[in-house]
C-alpha cells in the first residue's frame, strides 16, 4: 500500500487529481518534480485508482483570503486596492494599488544600503544556503520595524483576512539584469527532512504575498508553468496565493519562478502567511 506511505497532505493531494481526470503522466511528472521515486509514486496513483480510501482527514481549515465578490477592497487604514484576476485553484488574486508610488519608494529607500545575497532552505537541514537557482540580493525587516513596515503589515492583514501576529517579516528582494528564482515552491514540504524545524516553529506557510516595489522594463515576471499563467511587474500590484488547499494540504501547483529580468531593475517585498504565531 504505497498510498499510505506518503504525507498526508500528498495522499489527499493524488486522491483529488485523479478525481478531476487528471493523467497519469501529469501526476507523476507532479510527484517525480517533488523528490518522489518513480516506484512510489507510481504504485500510489494505482492505489487510488483501484478504489484505495485515502484516511486522513478532509476537514476543511481556515487559510487566508480575499473578498474576490468585488472588484475593489477598501483596507482598514481606508486605501483602497483593486482586484484584477482571480483563480480558484491554485487560489490566486492579482491585485493593483496595494502599495502607493511614495511606499514603494520608500521600502526601496529602507532596504538599499543593507541587501545582502539572498539564500533558500536547505530541504535537508532546514538551513539558509547560497543557491545558483536564486540570484537577487535581499534584506528582511522585522515586524513593525519601520512605521511604513507596520502600516503595509496591516494592510496585507486586512486584505486577506489573515492576522499579522501570523506572518513572518517582510522579505525585500533586487534583482538586476539576468536575475531570477527559478521555480520552487514557498510551502515546507514534508517529504524533507529540513521542513520539520520551520514547522514546528509557526506551522506551514499558508500564503505568499509578492508586492511589486518597482516597474520592469522587460522581463521579471512571475510565473506559475503548472498552470501557464505569468504575471508582469507593475509598481504598486501585488500576487496573493495560497500554498495550501481548502483541506490545509500543500498546493504542488503552487509552483512559481521570478522570470530573468531582461532589462531594468526589479524590486519587490514578500510577505509569507504563517499557519500559527510566527
């Protein structure tokens, strides 16, 4: 019962995907792409197909989200953003105006003079490790910070109904030209040792907010090659999505990539959702 072997999150995740009709051959690419041996992965999928009752549990669980019924949210501190697209799955809001031309200036202004290289996790150690698939220079701000920090931090917290006590520190990024993150995915995957100490600390990452700080002149987007949509960089927009499905379990479509940066300069600040008190 090969089934039974993998995370829960991944045995809800084939159970759903073989029940929207999905093929095999897209599945396994899915779970292969993810650190899964082929033998695994492939009896799993059998397993479900042969009618295998997948047993943990489906109970639906808060995650962050948006009041996607308008085509404009009006924030607690009274700015007012605009929602331009939506998906439901992967759940995914493009929104304009989420930041002004003056907080975008500001927020580069802050982080200029401490960028350093910026770093991934280690999937085996859960350490922060140099890595050629990242090349951006970045610099993060604790909560409340700055007043501007603070002032974006509720915001974002009103927008998708998520408390701010729940999110880790605004992450700013540079990349010039040629920089880029190849495709990954934000969520702790559990198929990886090094997972393990950041969940334990606040839980697993539930959202990802990428705000726009600068316009691009070509390239620099950011795109999610499961679905075939890509987003450009507009000063002051923002990309909201969740890395967890309605049940809690990590989204594989979720996957995403800062596109190269073919000319100009892109900045942008990230703000990860965390499942408990970070």
């Amino acid at each position: 019962m090969s089934l039974k072997l993998l995370p829960k999150e991944w045995q809800i995740w084939l159970h759903d995907n073989v029940a929207k009709g999905c093929s095999d051959n897209s599945i396994l690419t899915l779970m292969l792409k993810n650190g899964f041996k082929l033998p695994i992965a492939t009896k799993a999928l059998e397993d479900v197909r042969l009618g295998e009752v997948v047993v943990a549990s489906r109970t639906e669980q808060a995650r962050p989200s948006v009041a996607i019924e308008r085509n404009s949210i009006v924030c607690e501190d009274g700015h007012e953003v605009r929602v331009l697209t939506h998906m439901k799955a992967p759940y995914t809001v493009y929104f304009e105006h989420v930041l002004t031309d003056a907080e975008c200036d500001e927020m580069v202004a802050l982080s200029d003079s401490q960028l350093k290289d910026s770093t991934v996790v280690d999937m085996a150690l859960g350490t922060s490790v140099a890595h050629a698939h990242r090349t951006s220079t970045g610099c993060s701000f604790k909560r409340a910070e700055w007043p501007l920090v603070d002032r974006i931090e509720q915001r974002l917290a009103s927008l998708v109904n998520w408390p701010v006590a729940q999110g880790e520190g605004l992450q700013i990024l540079r990349y010039e030209q040629g920089g880029e993150y190849r495709a990954h995915h934000d969520y702790f995957d559990p198929a990886y040792s090094g997972s393990q100490k950041h969940v334990e600390q606040a839980g697993q990452r539930v959202g990802t907010v990428i705000m726009y700080l600068s316009d691009v002149d070509e390239g620099g987007g950011t795109s999610m090659p499961n679905i075939g949509f890509e987003v450009r960089p507009r000063k002051g927009s923002a990309l909201f999505f969740c890395n967890v499905d309605e049940y809690g379990a990590i989204d594989p479509m979720t996957l995403h990539a800062g596109v190269p940066v073919v000319k100009g300069v892109k900045y942008i600040a990230t703000k990860w959702l965390r499942e408990r008190e970070f």
